[in-house]
C-alpha cells in the first residue's frame, strides 16, 4: 500500500524497480513501522518455504528488482525504530560502459625441457 500511495498508481509493472527514489521522506513514521513487519515477515516466509512453494512464487522478480529500494525501507524503518529521521536516497548512477576490451595474445610456457635446460648449471670453462 505504502508504495502505491507513493507512486500514485494502482496497478504497478510486475518485475519492474519501483521509481520511488527520492520519495522516501514522504513515509510516515508509522508506514515505516508497517514496512518493518512486511519485511521481516516476507524473510521469514521466505525462510520456510518449501521448494514446491518457491517454485509456485509468482513474486520472486519483483523481489529481485527493487532489492535496493526493500533495503533502503528497511534501513529507514530500522532508523524510524531508533527515533532517527529517514534518509533519503538517490537512484545509483550506472557506470559507464566500457568499450570492449582486446584481447592480448597469451605468451606459452617454454617446454618443460627447455625450461630444465635452462636452469641447468653451466660448466666452467677449464
């Protein structure tokens, strides 16, 4: 309920991060304390599950994709637990893609006779 009333809509993208970054001053206090249990109940769920039931989760998606925005609601429920201000968070930037990168030719190893005949003791010239 919490981040619908956030977003404003009813009917969220299944699968999809939810776009609530720098919204999370807007939660009040006590939606922080429901997004507390919410949390802990969904882990411990989570954590008696059978394989059959995991199987079945229909959610697991949209639990990957907004695993940031899950921990900064906890992180802030915990501060609200505390008596702290929430803190609010920005979307990390993505990093820059790289150009592809070449690939340097691999130097072989010497033959384990030659390395052997390297390491040898030369005789002294008499």
């Amino acid at each position: 309920r919490v981040i619908v009333q956030l977003l404003g809509k009813s009917d969220l993208p299944q699968g999809q991060e939810w776009e609530i970054y720098g919204k999370f001053k807007k939660i009040e206090k006590f939606q922080y304390s429901q997004i507390f249990k919410a949390i802990k109940t969904l882990v411990i769920t989570f954590d008696i599950m059978t394989l059959k039931d995991l199987a079945m989760l229909e959610t697991d998606d949209e639990i990957v994709a907004n695993a940031g925005n899950l921990m900064h609601l906890y992180e802030n429920a915990v501060r609200s637990k505390a008596r702290q201000p929430p803190l609010e968070f920005q979307k990390p930037k993505e990093a820059p893609k790289e150009a592809p990168k070449e690939e340097k030719p691999v130097e072989e190893e010497p033959v384990a006779e030659e390395a052997a005949a390297e390491e040898a003791p030369k005789e002294e010239e008499e």
